[in-house]
C-alpha cells in the first residue's frame, strides 16, 4: 500500500521561529564569525563570494537571494557573481577569493580527502592561518544557515525595483 498523497504538499515549519533559542544561538555563532573573519583582514566581499558559493553548491534559494543582494550592495560585480559557479574557469578572482573558494567547497561536500588537500595546501600559498580559518568558520555557518533555510522552504520574493532614469 502506497503512503502517496495527491493533496497539496503539508506546510513547512520555519524552525527559525519554531526553535527560536536555537536560531539565536546560531545567529550569534554567525556574528561571531563575521568578526573573526573581520579580525583576520578577510574583506565583506569575499566573505559574501564563499557565502554565495556554498549556497549554490546546497542549492538554497533563499540564502542565495539573501547573499547576493548583501554582494551587490558591498560593491560586487554582476559580473563576478554570474561566473561564481564556474570560478575555476576564470581569471576573474584573485588566488586569495579562489583558495577561499576551493576550501568552502571542501567544508561543504567534505568527501573527497583529496580535494581536502588540495584546497587546503592552496589556501596555505595565500592565505595567513587566521584567514584559513575564518573562511572555513564562514563555510560552516553558511552551511547551517543553509539548511535552516532549505528545511523550513524560506520563500524568496520577488523584489521590485523602479528602474532609474537615463
């Protein structure tokens, strides 16, 4: 016997606000990061691309909305976020943003050792210790955001702008 219903799909709990203490814990474990990351002379902008990638790779709508917005107000190019998935395939980011790029990967889908150590002995080339880690503290906290965010289908609305005049 099939467990399959044809009604409309149950609605989601936003366990954001169903677990408030939790997500406050987590916001702050956020705002820590975004101080460590400040701390260690990461700028907002790359902090914002590793968000970004790590969004993409979970595939959440929502934190990609949220983050791309954040980029486009920091002064990120439409430019670089639209190659952002094929970084690897350009020269458009330095070897810091590509180290930081290849080790958010890693922390994200952490499979492969390999991988792992590549990214890893890339990130030491460039990167200070205190960088290192705040990219990979920015990854992890992305990724629970992420997850947040894809569990609870945080809806991404459409936002209107009123396009400027010539």
């Amino acid at each position: 016997m099939s467990s399959h219903t044809t009604g409309p799909a149950p609605r989601r709990i936003f366990i954001d606000k169903q677990s408030p203490k939790a997500f406050h814990a987590l916001t702050q474990t956020s705002e820590a990061v975004r101080a460590v990351a400040a701390d260690a002379g990461l700028d907002r902008t790359l902090v914002e691309l590793v968000n970004l990638r790590v969004s993409q790779m979970n595939g959440c709508a929502y934190c990609l909305d949220t983050h791309t917005r954040a980029a486009l107000r920091g002064g990120e190019s439409a430019q670089r976020l639209g190659v952002l998935a094929a970084w690897r395939d350009t020269e458009v980011f330095t070897p810091p943003e590509r180290a930081a790029l290849a080790l958010a990967e890693v922390v994200t889908d952490p499979a492969d050792a390999n991988a792992q150590e590549s990214a890893y002995a890339a990130a030491r080339e460039v990167l200070a210790d205190d960088q290192i880690s705040a990219v990979i503290w920015v990854a992890i906290t992305i990724n629970a955001f992420n997850r947040v965010s894809i569990m609870s289908k945080h809806p991404v609305r459409e936002v209107r702008t009123v396009p400027s005049r010539p």
